[in-house]
C-alpha cells in the first residue's frame, strides 16, 4: 500500500487501508519519489474543494507540509493497524519534524490529513492504553494543536503559529463547538470567540456555555 493509495481511499471511500510500515528486515519502509509526487497530486486536488467550504480564506498550501502530514498519517494508520511494530520504528516514523517552520501555510497544509489524529487517538488508547503509540500521538497533537481538538488535555496549547489567520483560527473555534473539548478554553481570546459563535443558542453547546460562565480562562479557576 502507497501513501497515495492510502490518502485516495481516506477522501474518497471514507475509510483507511494500510499496508505494514515495518518491512520483515525491521527496516521502515520509506515512501518513493513517484509515490510521493502522486500523492501531492491527489492532495492538491482534494484542497481545492476542501477550501471552498472553509469560512473566509485559507492560507496557501504548503507542499513540504503537504507530504510530511499525508506520510506522517500514513505511518500513524499503519501502527495502529499492525500493532507488532516496536517503540524504535513507531518514533523513528512519528518523531520526524516537519521540514518548514509551523505557520498558516504549514498548519493548514498539515491539517488537511492530521485532522484525523483525534480518531488515531482514541482508536490507539482503546486498543491498548500503555502502547507507546498513544505517548507518540499525544506528543504529535501537542506539537499540532489545530489538528488535534477533540484529544483531552493537551496542555499548554500553542496558537501563535496560526492564530493571526483568520479562517484558521474559526476552524480551531469550530472544532472546539463540534467536539465539546473544553480544554482548549484556556485564554480569554478562545473563550471569546467560543462565546460569540455560540451566541444566543448557548444549548447548543451547554457544556461549553456552562464552563465559560463558571470559569476564569485566565486562571482555569472556578
């Protein structure tokens, strides 16, 4: 299985296939020059369509970003679903920083694949909550916090590299809403936009509305 395979079935069917990552000689299997090229082929094309649903306007995209969050993903899916692969291979595939600074550009290009880390996690952490793949994918998300709403106490989160990005940043507010993730309620700007995207229509979101009447986001205190 090929990372553009893997990323073709993920959009287009809805669900995942994985090959193992881990070849018999224990070596990582590394995806090729024309199995990358394809996929940023399927993933440019896939963009176009996702921005159009974004509110406001998206960053430009990023193509290293593009590629490290689609291979990232791929070698993520695959241990979980072959679940031999030792802690060595697990963050020598998963450790591998991105090769451009974070910013809009980057966080976005990232997202479009790592928006799925969240379900990684949980489906890792059921499976076996002591797998060294749970400890890797919580340190992904802490490093990724756009991509990772929905995780549970990844703290303390780091907005600066997306923050100043309109559409980016009600994307992250969105998340929030969506998955009731009341630890990422940790400054008042967050807090602030939850309130207003909520607004009147607070049941809709009543734990959020309740927490946010309760708490002090600048002390996290009640």
């Amino acid at each position: 299985m090929t990372v553009a395979r893997f990323v073709e079935s993920l959009f287009k069917e809805g669900r995942v296939r994985v090959g193992e990552s881990v070849g018999r000689d224990g070596q990582l299997r590394q995806p090729t020059a024309d199995d990358l090229q394809e996929t940023k082929a399927i993933l440019k094309e896939f963009e176009l369509s996702y921005r159009a649903d974004l509110s406001g306007d998206p960053p430009a995209v990023s193509d290293k970003a593009l590629l490290w969050g689609a291979v990232t993903t791929f070698y993520a899916s695959s241990f979980l679903a072959y679940r031999d692969a030792g802690e060595d291979a697990i963050r020598l595939a998963l450790s591998v920083p991105c090769a451009e600074a974070s910013s809009p550009s980057v966080c976005y290009a990232v997202d479009l694949t790592l928006r799925f880390l969240p379900d990684l996690f949980r489906l890792a952490r059921a499976a076996s909550p002591n797998d060294p793949l749970v400890s890797v994918l919580r340190e992904l998300a802490h490093q990724w916090p756009l991509s990772s709403v929905g995780i549970a106490g990844v703290e303390p989160v780091d907005l600066s590299s997306f923050r100043d990005n309109a559409c980016l940043l009600q994307l992250y507010i969105d998340r929030i809403i969506a998955t009731k993730d009341r630890s990422r309620l940790n400054e008042p700007l967050i807090c602030d936009k939850i309130r207003a995207a909520i607004g009147l229509h607070s049941e809709l979101a009543p734990e959020l509305s309740s927490y946010l009447i309760t708490t002090n986001p600048q002390t996290g205190t009640e």
